[in-house]
C-alpha cells in the first residue's frame, strides 16, 4: 500500500502527459477543449485523493499498533548492488513519514481542487496538471525513501518539479528566470547534501537509516568516530536543507518563485516542498543531537533568517511577496525549534503553517483572480465586501500566523518559543520574540490595505471584481476551518496543564518515537516562566497588531510619512530594496562568474578551438602548394627528380666534408 501512495499520482501525470499533453486525446476522445480539461482535472485531482485516502488508511492502521512499534516497512528490490555495500528500494511509513504524507497529500488535494478554477483558462491546463501530480510523486518518494538515496531520488526530482511549475509560464523570461534562479540555487544546496551522504557512508558503511541510525545510537561505536565527523555530516547535511528551505544565505530563491502561478506557491512553498529541509533534519536526528555545534549554527542562521525576512515583508507591496518572505520567516521558526533539538515541536509548526500559509496564498490567488491579475496592495483596498469569503478566510490565516491565542499558530509557535528559551538559547529568544511583533504588523498591513479602508482600485477593475467560483472559495473554507482548529492535536504540554488537562499533545505523542534522540538537558534556573513567555509572546503579537492597525486604518497615511522621515528613510530603502543582497551576489558571485566564463570562452574559442583550426589551415595550405607541383607534364617531373637527386648528392658530400 505503501507503493500505491506514491506510483498513482506518477501515473496520473503519465496519463494527462500521454494523452493530452502529447495531442492523442484528439484521436482517442470525442470532444473539444472542455471534455479535455474535464478529464485531466478528475485524474489529477483523483490520482492525490486516492494518495490521501491510503495514507490515511495507513494512518489509521498505525494507531492501532503499539506506540513503539508504529512503523511499516516495504521492501521491493534490491536496487544497487556491489559488492557487500547494497542498496535496496524500500519504503518507509513510520509516525514522522506519516505526518508528510498526509499534509502533502490531503493538502495537495486542496491545492489541485482550486486550481481547476485558477487555471481554467490557461491554454496548457492539462500540462499543468501533470507538473503537479509530478511534484506530488517525487515528494512522496522524498518522505517515504527509506534510505539517503532514495531521500535523494526525491529531493532532485522536487527540484526539477519546481523548476518546470516555477517557470510554468516561460514565454514572460522573468517566469524563466526565477525557474532557473531556483534550479540553480537549490543546487548548491544538493552538492552539499550530497557531500554529507558521502560522508555518512564512509563513518557508517551504509545509507539505509536504519543502519546509519542504529550506529549512531549505539556508544560503543559512536566512542570510535570523532566528533568533528559528526558535525561534518551535520552541517553538510544542514546545507541541503538551507538550500531546499530557503534559509540564510540561499534563501534568495524563493521569492522569485512567486513567478509562478498562485496555486504552485501554495503546494511548493507553503506546505510541501520549503519544508523538505526541516523533515531531513528531523529524520537524521539521531545524527544532529549529538553535535552541539550543529545546532547552535542551526539556531542561530534560523533565528536571523525569521528575523531579516519579517524586516522585508514590512516594506513589500506584492501580495504574494509578502507571503513569500512571511515563509521564509515561518521556516526559521521551524528550523529553531528542530535546531534546538524539540524536533516535534518544529514539526508541530510545520503541519500547523501548511493550513494557514496554504490559505493565504490561495487567498491572496482568490485577490487576484478577482483583480483581473492585479498584485500591488497599493492599488486595492476595500475588498472585503466584494469578496467576503475570501476576506473572512484570509482574516483567519493572518490571526493564525500572526499568534493571536487560540489559533493553530498560537499553539505552535508559543510551543517553539518556550522550548528555544527552556534550553538556554536566551539571545535567540529575544530576537524571535521580536519578530512575532514584526510578523503581525506586516500581516496585518497586508490586510487592513488589500482588504479594509477606501478602495484604491480603478473604475475598470472595481467593476470587474467578483467572488471567485465554489472550486476556489471551498478549499479555502476548508484550510480557515484547520487554521483555527489544527492546533488542537498538539496543545503544548504547559499549556494544557494551566487549564488543567494532561497529556493534551497528542501531536508529540505520536511523532516522538520516530524520533531517535533528544539530548534536551534543562538550562537551568530560568528569569522567566512558562506563564511569562506565554504573556510575552500574546503582548508581541498584541503589539504588532496594534501598530499595524493605527498605521493603516486609523491613522492611514501615517506609515509613509514614517518612511519619509530621513533618519528613517535609509532603513526603509534596505527593507524595500530586500536589504540589496541580490545585488551583492550578483556582485561578488554572478559578475565574477560570468566574467572567467567570458574569458573561458575566450581561451576556448582563440587557443584550444585556434590551435586545432590552424593546423587544419596549415595543412590545407600546404596541400594547395603542392598541388601546383602536380601538372601531368613528364618533363617537368623528370626535372624535379634531377633537381631532388643533386641536392640530395651535395647534402651528403657536404656531411661528409665537415
């Protein structure tokens, strides 16, 4: 059943590509444009439903065993042998898998229900489709992979499964662009993943995790590999995920990638894809606990990228870029709490941002849909009473994200919090505190202007505007539903307790035993209690909001006057302008690069390419040469073997002589 999840959305994408993609239909079926788009939507939304439907099954069949032993492994084939190293495609269904497959899945499904409404007009739909189910199938072979190759099978494919739905619309060369920004981007993160796979190998004699996990668990054998060896594979294996989850300094893909259509941001960088990384670093956490140093780099790159990227989104006017930096914040929440080793705390966050992250960026499709294609919050405004369900729906997505109390985000991200200051990490406290006020104002800005207030659209797009149809507005009402009630299943324990129920996550009792370690050792005496961070963290959000809404809705205007004022001004240009870090690499990274291509170039085509022309030229004008010696004339050969034959004499006599 295992296999079943993951062959059937691969061919549902073979089935759309054979037949529509390729023109068959045309021969096959009886009917125009409408049957065709008809039928790829069934399969590729059916394909992820049917994938949904036996992980769930699987699911429920994993509550049925006992805690410790919730796994379920398949073994298929033997899949690189050599020698007495092996390699075997299997699969694996444990609790931590099973939480992927179902938010990839059940999420997806959503995602591909909206975008028969979104994408009803486009003239390649059916191509569309078949990128999706794609993605959905090397995804699945990512978090079900039961060893680092196979980890590594899918994590490749995702990439080009991004690329191709990135860049969906290439006749536009920025759409291009971004696609290959992100391809190229993501493969620097690859190389070092696939270093740290390279180095598992060589301290483990395997790559299958239940041998690398085992060994690293046992001490006898963790007494023999040297600690510098531990935190190689760690970083390099931390490499690939801050290629993958975009984190500092690779995380400057994922907002070029808003390029692509509305429902792509949602599937790749809401809930499946951008949280790659931090299911890999979940998953080798036998691995990641025992390096110390490991996870203080991993706390600290998440805790500045949470905060730089919640610095830009204050600045941004493109709904989706918002989004895209809000993402990039949220996956440094993720990263911290993984980082600081509350594994199922960061994975918490993690199912808990796929709801409301998923909901906004198909909120923000539904704006656009109804904008006639307009992005800039600018030039909206007011929308909430032309488009109420969106409105309402994505309200909910921003309380959620921005941690207002009893929202799926509040018990996710108060859980990360308190877990970041219970292990001593108190500067990186402070600092993600600081961002939680950050991420409601900008939030919030995000909606008082695209929703509230007076409208700033013109007559032309204010006469147009519309609700978008039931296959949109649903999948909405569905992820506003999980964003307010997902965070039940895992109420942090401090939490539970100050009401007075026990045992309330049952979100880490689930997940925990596909954790293997957790070196968690008490800070020691704290200033603060989990009260306190509580009450802490409800004021930043309270305060974010507060701001965002005297801003914006009270005081409008207020904000660019703000912006004007030149002690303000330069920190407001860095913000707008993304803190200009594309135009450093460009700078110190793409001009230098391009410049030795240049000059690769050049060396090829003047030296390597000269060289073997000008022996060709030599040779062609030394035949042409000789060639005037042959003119058919016995006389005239008769002369030049006497003339060969004397000097051929006095050579020899002059040799003699001297």
């Amino acid at each position: 059943m295992i296999l079943w999840i993951i062959l059937i959305p691969l061919l549902g994408a073979a089935f759309n590509g054979l037949l529509f993609v390729s023109g068959l239909w045309r021969k096959v079926l009886k009917g125009g444009e409408h049957t065709e788009k008809k039928i790829a939507s069934l399969v590729g939304c059916g394909v992820v439903l049917a994938s949904a439907l036996i992980s769930t099954s699987l699911f429920i069949e994993l509550l049925s065993m006992e805690p410790g032993q919730r796994r379920i492994i398949q073994e298929l084939f033997v899949w690189i042998p050599s020698g007495s190293f092996t390699v075997s495609f299997d699969f694996l269904f444990d609790t931590l898998s099973c939480i992927m497959a179902l938010v990839i899945t059940w999420i997806g499904f959503l995602i591909h229900v909206y975008s028969t409404g979104y994408m009803h007009d486009d003239r390649a739909y059916a191509k569309y489709f078949m990128y999706l189910n794609i993605f959905i199938f090397f995804m699945l072979t990512l978090v079900l992979g039961n060893s680092f190759p196979l980890m590594f099978v899918g994590w490749e494919g995702v990439g080009l499964a991004s690329y191709l739905l990135i860049g969906f619309w290439y006749e536009n060369p920025d759409n291009a662009d971004a696609g290959r920004k992100a391809f190229v981007v993501n493969r620097i993160g690859d190389f070092g993943f696939l270093l740290g796979i390279f180095l598992i190998f060589f301290v483990f004699g395997s790559v299958g995790y239940q041998e690398v996990f085992g060994k690293a668990l046992d001490p006898v054998f963790m007494s023999g590999v040297p600690a510098a060896a531990i935190t190689a594979i760690a970083l390099l294996l931390f490499v690939g995920a801050v290629g993958k989850s975009a984190q500092i300094p690779l995380y400057v893909w994922l907002p070029d990638a808003m390029a692509g259509p509305t429902p792509v941001s949602a599937l790749i960088h809401a809930a499946t894809m951008v949280t790659a990384g931090a299911y890999m670093v979940a998953r080798c956490s036998a691995i990641f606990s025992q390096s110390a140093t490991a996870q203080m780099i991993i706390v600290t790159v998440a805790v500045l990228t949470s905060f730089l990227a919640a610095t830009i989104a204050l600045t941004q006017n493109d709904i989706k870029k918002v989004l895209a930096y809000s993402t990039i914040s949220q996956l440094g929440y993720m990263f911290m709490g993984i980082g600081v080793g509350a594994y199922t705390a960061g994975l918490f966050h993690l199912v808990t941002h796929a709801f409301f992250k998923a909901l906004l960026f198909l909120g923000s499709g539904s704006v656009i849909h109804a904008l006639s294609g307009e992005q800039d919050i600018r030039r909206m405004g007011g929308l909430r009473k032309h488009i109420p369900t969106t409105a309402i729906t994505f309200l909910i997505g921003t309380l959620a994200i921005a941690g207002v109390p009893l929202l799926s985000g509040f018990f996710s991200k108060d859980g990360i919090l308190g877990q970041v200051y219970d292990r001593g990490y108190a500067l990186h406290w402070l600092l993600a505190l600081i961002t939680v006020v950050l991420t409601a104002l900008y939030m919030f800005r995000l909606y008082l202007l695209t929703f509230e207030g007076k409208t700033r659209m013109t007559d032309e797009v204010r006469h147009h505007v519309h609700e978008s149809p039931f296959s949109m507005t649903i999948p909405l009402v569905i992820l506003a539903v999980l964003s307010i009630f997902g965070g039940y299943i895992g109420v942090p324990e401090f939490m539970g307790e100050l009401v007075g129920i026990h045992g309330s996550n049952l979100f880490d009792k689930f997940v925990s035993p596909a954790i293997l370690l957790d070196n968690f050792v008490a800070a020691g005496h704290h200033l603060l209690d989990h009260v306190t961070l509580l009450v802490l963290s409800i004021a930043a959000a309270a305060t974010g909001i507060v701001i965002a809404f005297y801003l914006y809705s009270v005081k409008p205007g207020t904000a660019d006057r703000i912006a004007a004022n030149k002690s303000v001004e330069p920190f407001y240009n860095f913000s707008y302008n993304k803190w200009y870090v594309d135009e450093l690499y460009d700078y110190i990274i793409v001009q230098p690069f391009r410049y030795l291509s240049n000059l690769a170039a050049w060396f090829d085509t003047k030296f390597i390419d000269g060289a073997v022309n000008g022996v060709a030229h030599i040779l062609k004008e030394a035949a042409l040469t000789l060639e005037a010696a042959q003119t058919g004339v016995l006389r005239s050969y008769a002369t030049l073997m006497a003339i060969g034959a004397l000097a051929i004499l006095v050579f020899v006599v002059l040799w003699q002589k001297f």
